[in-house]
C-alpha cells in the first residue's frame, strides 16, 4: 500500500492502486477506464486502500479474442476474482452505471467478499417492476440510444461517442464542451461501443433479489438525470428499503466525472455510516 499511485495487474484486469486504509474497489462505466478514477484515488488515498480496474476489453489495451464474451457476467466473473487476488480482505465496492448491476448481483450473490456497495445510477432495468416507470425507461432509452447505433451502423466510433455523451450529459455539445483528458479517455474506449450494443443478456436481478441484500449498499442518482437513469435508480431503492437512497440535488449521470470531491465525500459518509471507522 502506497500514497504513490501504482500500477499492476490484478487478476485478469490492469489496475491502479493508490491510498492506505480499508479497501476501495472503483469500477468504471460505459467510454472509461481504470484511469477515470485517477482524481478520485487522489482524493482518497489518505484514508483509504483504493483499487481502480480496467474491465476486460475497455482501455488501450490489447485483449485476447478468444476470452469470454462481452457482458456483465465475463465482468462479474473477472470482479470476484479481482477481489480474491488483491488479497485485501472484503471490501468497499463502488461502481458507476454499466458496472453497478454486477455490483448489486455481488451484493446479492458474493457479499463475504464485499464490505459495502455504493452505485451510481445502474443501467440495467431487470428490477423495474412498475408499469409506468418501465415505460419511462423504454421510451427514453429509445430516444437516448437510436442515435448511437445509427452512428455505429456507418462505423463512425467518435461520432458514437459523441452521442453517447451528449446524451448522458443531457446537452448538446458535451461531449466537446469537457476538458480534453476526458475527451480523449472516452474516445480511447469508443472501440467498445459495438461489443456494448451487442453484449450478452444482463444478469438476472429481480426486486425480490435486492430486497434480500444484507450488505450496506446506497443507491445514489442525479436529482435531474434523465428517464433511463432515474428509473432505474429509483426502482433499486424502493426494492431496498434497507439501503441508503441519495439523491444528489441538480446532478445529472456525470456527476461522479463532473464533481469527483463532491462525490468522494459522499462515498466517505456512506462508508463511515455503514461501516464505523472505515473498519
């Protein structure tokens, strides 16, 4: 354990290890990698062990095509084993929307391996059982996603990207309005944006399995994120009445790039809420 940010390789993932303490697991979403977290683990490693990894087929870097197919589950599968090589103990898993549905299915499925769960905003609306809220899902993922595949059915990546970000950002031009290391972190993973829209179905989670988590988890969403983010939030928490629910006033599905001392204080109180003492 080191202040010095290090890199290494834990199980079958590139990682970025910074900070001393409990254990922090950061895990990544959709266009980013391990180095998305780089502030983050700035900000943290006074108090905490932070871990951030780069899931199979995202980076820069060169995969084996012989490796399991794209989907949570080929990720799911590389996180538990990600866990058990650090060697670190249980520990705290943060992870932001792709990601976070494995997250809350190692909630439900490995919680001896975890300490605590914070997500953000998870994609997947497995668990969405209201009628009307599963509309609201159908109809903006429709409207957020139809231009994205259009730009991939041309094979154009960076305008794929493009939309993609101006959609999560809910503005048009955010993609170019953010700061250049970002910009060019999201078009370093556009190569995986056709694996994305062509991925293996999503782990099964129902609302009856989120309900049945012991696990301390927190469910956090952007007070003005968009339909096919805010359901989805919003129907985890409801299915967990024994998880946090935070809703953060004005944010929207950026939030954790846009405001990383923001959201790093909010993942220290959930911690200290949930586990006295970072312990």
């Amino acid at each position: 354990m080191t202040m010095v940010a290090q890199d290494l390789q834990v199980g079958a993932m590139p990682a970025r290890q910074q900070g001393q303490g409990a254990p922090v697991l950061l895990v990544h979403g959709a266009l980013a990698d391990a180095r998305m977290w780089t502030r983050h683990q700035s900000q943290l490693a006074a108090r905490w062990n932070t871990l951030a990894v780069t899931l199979r087929y995202f980076g820069p870097h060169t995969w084996p095509e012989d490796g399991p197919p794209f989907g949570l589950a080929a990720h799911l599968d590389d996180l538990v084993h990600a866990i058990r090589a650090w060697g670190q103990g249980p520990v705290h898993l943060v992870a932001w929307s792709y990601s976070a549905h494995a997250a809350l299915y190692m909630a439900r499925h490995h919680a001896t391996l975890l300490r605590s769960v914070f997500v953000y905003e998870p994609g997947f609306p497995t668990f969405v059982e209201e009628p009307g809220a599963l509309q609201r899902f159908q109809a903006d993922a429709q409207q957020m996603y139809s231009p994205l595949a259009e730009a991939l059915s041309h094979g154009d990546l960076v305008a794929a990207t493009r939309s993609l970000m101006d959609a999560s950002g809910q503005a048009a031009g955010y993609f170019d309005r953010q700061p250049a290391q970002r910009r060019a972190l999201q078009i370093d993973n556009a190569h995986t944006l056709p694996r994305l829209m062509s991925q293996t179905p999503p782990l099964p989670l129902s609302a009856t399995d989120l309900a049945t988590i012991a696990v301390p988890v927190c469910i956090a969403q952007g007070g003005q994120t968009r339909p096919v983010f805010a359901e989805v939030a919003s129907a985890a928490a409801r299915a967990m009445p024994q998880a946090q629910h935070l809703v953060v006033p004005q944010a929207t599905h950026m939030w954790p790039d846009e405001a990383p001392e923001a959201f790093c204080a909010a993942l220290e109180a959930f911690w200290c809420s949930a586990t006295p003492f970072g312990d």
